[in-house]
C-alpha cells in the first residue's frame, strides 16, 4: 500500500532521498522548503555572485522534472511538528499529514552571540537568501571583514575580491585552518591566499560588532582591543543544524536531530538525514554531524532503501572530502590529522614554486596508509578509497601513486620525484 513521504528540506539529502524512493516505489512524494521553489546546486551560488552563472543554472533539473516524476514540491515554512497525529503547522496555518517523515532541514550559519552579530551588513553565507542578502550588504562596499578561516570563509573571500573589495579575515589559529590542517598545508594555503591580495590577521577573534545611527555595522572590536573599520561582515565561523522549529516536538536533539545507524529519530516513522542529523553513536573517527555534500546524499540513498522496504544502516566508508582555496585545489581522504597521531608519522612533500604538495601519514608498526591531503595534485577517488579499504602500506602508495593521478593529460607529473623524496627520507631516518 503507497505511503505518504513528506520530507522537509529541498537541498542535496532531501532531493536525493525523493528521487531514490520514487526509483524504488510509487509513494506519494512531498517535498516542502521555504528556501526556493525547486532544489539547486548550492555550491555554485558563489558563481551566481562572480557573474559565472545565473540561478537558474544551478538547477540540475528542468522544472518539468518534478511533475513528470510525481515529486510534489510545496514552498512554505514548517512551524510545528506533531508526531504523535503525524501532522505539520505550516506558518500560514495550513495543516499537512504523513504517514513518514524525513527531515532533511540542512544547515543555519553559527553565530556565537557577539554584540551586534544582527545589524545590518553582518551575515553568513548558507541559503539563496544569504546570496541575495549579500548583494545588498556590499553595494558600494569599501571594507569587509570575514571571521573565520574555514572553507565558507575562503569562498566568500575569492567572491568579494572578484568585485575588488578589501577583505581582513580574522583567523583564530597561527595560519589558516589550522584547527583542520597541519602547519605545513595551512602554511601553504596562507601564503596564498595572502597573495590573492587578502589580508589574513592571525592569532585574532572577534569580541564585538559596533554599528552607526543606522544600525549598520561600522567597525569591529577584537579581543585584543584592536579596533577595525568595515562596512561589512561576514561570518563563516561554521554552521549549525537547522531545527529550531523542533523545539516544542518530541523528536530528541542535540545539536542536531538524535538518529540510530538506519536514520530514525526516537519518534516512529520519523527520519533526519543530512546536515541536522547527529549520530548517536560515533562511526570511527567522524564527527557526529557532518555538513558535507557527499555524506548527505548517502543519507538521501540509505533512507530510500529503508523507507522502500529494505532496512539500510548508513555506511559512509572512508572520509574524503574536496573544496578550492582560489586557484588550489584541495582533497584529503582518511585521516590526516593536525598532528600526527601516537605511533603513527607523516611524510610531507612539497614543490613551493608550484604550490602542489601532499601530506601521508601512516602507522609505524606496520606502516598501514592511513591518510593523504592533496594540494595541487588531484587524485582518483576510486583508487585512493580502495588503498585505505584494503589497509595498503605506505610503501605501496608511495610506489604506485602515479595510479592515482587524475590531472588531464600533459600536466606536470610529479611522482618520480616524490618516491625519491620518501626513499632518501626514510632512509636518512634509519640512518
């Protein structure tokens, strides 16, 4: 007998999730948003702001799509959740049932409850709305100022810098991410984006936003007491998951919506895949809440098998993970930590003139590869994941890298030198 599905969010999880269930049966489909009328390719807004794209090409799917594959599509805010008469409260009023529902809600931008963190010209940068908001906050901008040196920060650094504005991103550690990265990487990625013509202010946090007679912001205060002028502040210091609106219901959180290893909330017939979702127990080294594209359409495909009759625990595999710091690109796979864990090593190679370089890091013992961020030098995905899966040595890796080069033909390759970088190290370790 065909089920009701209603899932709250159009983003990659929510999409992927209606797409995979229609696949597998003939539920009727709802998918309810207050973002926009159908789902788009959120890591392109920032192209719609560079002038490389306009919105409606970020949408993979023409407008027909929807209506051909009886995925209904509902614009409007879900207030309030009864999961006991599977009833949501819209903020028009309008009442609307199910028989499952998968919450799929996404991501909010992390505030830290500075004062003056919602004057005007202060935001992050998540939703199409942000994207709209920001073309208001910078026209005729002469000053901004990014805290937070993470992957949205640098998006939106390249983004106002390609409209010539002046931008100081406050960075909280001695070099840029280097809560994630190791020296050596945030060094590296440091140098340029300084280059780029960003001004990176190190060791320095955000302690308060003051504004002008128009509730506009006008200058920051540091915890050092510096004082800087701005017109405009962004905030990229993380994200949230986006549930508030759960605050009255019986579904269990967090900071994000509580689920077991197949997706389910405490409440029956009740799902949270995406951004908001929080795992209750810890799948090895990752993190309970993931705001990663990729892991959110795994969700989007698990819960699919699930809701379609095949009970499927969500299994991301090994981590990887990819983004672009202005003309370099980044991926890392496994782990590799800031530092190196106990009873493993790293091997570090760069060529500086190039700005290429990738960190291993591997165990001692017995030198299973365990990790590898990549700079510069773009690797296969499948290649890579199946070294970590089949626990390969570093030795392996090492000897059969050029396996995993994916950059286009008569690129530079770099794989001779790099073997004999980590045979000549090794070997002067021994020594």
């Amino acid at each position: 007998m065909a089920k009701k599905i209603v899932i709250i969010g159009n983003g990659i999880s929510g999409i992927t999730a209606a797409r995979h269930i229609r696949k597998f049966s003939d539920n009727e489909i709802l998918v309810v948003s207050a973002e926009t009328d159908y789902f788009f390719s959120r890591t392109a807004l920032m192209y719609i702001y560079m002038g490389h794209m306009k919105f409606e090409h970020t949408k993979p799917y023409e407008d027909w799509f929807w209506e051909k594959n009886r995925i209904q599509l509902k614009n409007t805010f879900i207030q309030k959740v009864n999961t006991e008469q599977k009833i949501l409260f819209t903020d028009s009023n309008e009442k609307i049932t199910y028989d499952q529902l998968i919450l799929a809600t996404g991501s909010t931008t992390h505030k830290r409850g500075w004062q003056g963190e919602n004057l005007q010209g202060v935001q992050g940068l998540v939703s199409k709305q942000d994207l709209d908001l920001l073309e208001e906050n910078t026209k005729n901008c002469k000053q901004a100022i990014i805290v937070g040196g993470g992957l949205i920060g640098v998006e939106l650094a390249e983004m106002l810098h390609t409209r010539k504005i002046p931008v100081k991103m406050l960075i909280r550690e001695e070099a840029f991410w280097r809560n994630v990265l190791p020296q050596t990487e945030a060094q590296l990625i440091s140098n340029h984006i300084e280059q780029q013509g960003i001004e990176l202010l190190y060791n320095t946090e955000l302690e308060k936003i003051i504004g002008d007679e128009n509730n506009r912001v006008q200058k920051i205060i540091t915890k050092k007491d510096e004082e800087i002028d701005c017109d405009f502040l962004g905030i990229t210091t993380g994200v949230k998951p986006n549930i508030s609106f759960l605050s009255d219901s019986e579904i269990e959180t967090d900071k994000g919506i509580l689920v077991n290893k197949y997706l389910e909330t405490n409440c029956k017939d009740v799902f949270a895949i995406g951004d908001c979702a929080q795992q209750r127990e810890s799948i090895g080294n990752r993190k309970p809440i993931e705001a990663v594209w990729y892991t959110g359409r795994m969700m989007g495909e698990t819960i699919a098998q699930t809701i379609c009759g095949n009970k499927t625990a969500y299994n991301p595999g090994n981590w990887f993970n990819s983004a672009k710091f202005f003309d370099i690109e980044y991926q890392t796979y496994g782990w590799v930590f800031p530092e190196a864990l106990t009873g493993h090593e790293d091997f570090y190679w760069v060529n500086k003139k190039d700005e290429k370089c990738l960190h291993f890091q591997f165990e001692i013992e017995n030198r299973k590869f365990t990790g590898i961020n990549t700079f510069g030098i773009r690797l296969r995905h499948e290649v890579v994941d199946f070294w970590l899966t089949e626990n390969k040595t570093i030795d392996f890796v090492i000897d059969n890298l050029a396996k995993a080069n994916f950059d286009k033909e008569f690129s530079k390759k770099y794989e001779q030198k790099i073997r004999l970088e980590f045979k000549l190290t090794k070997t002067q370790e021994k020594i």
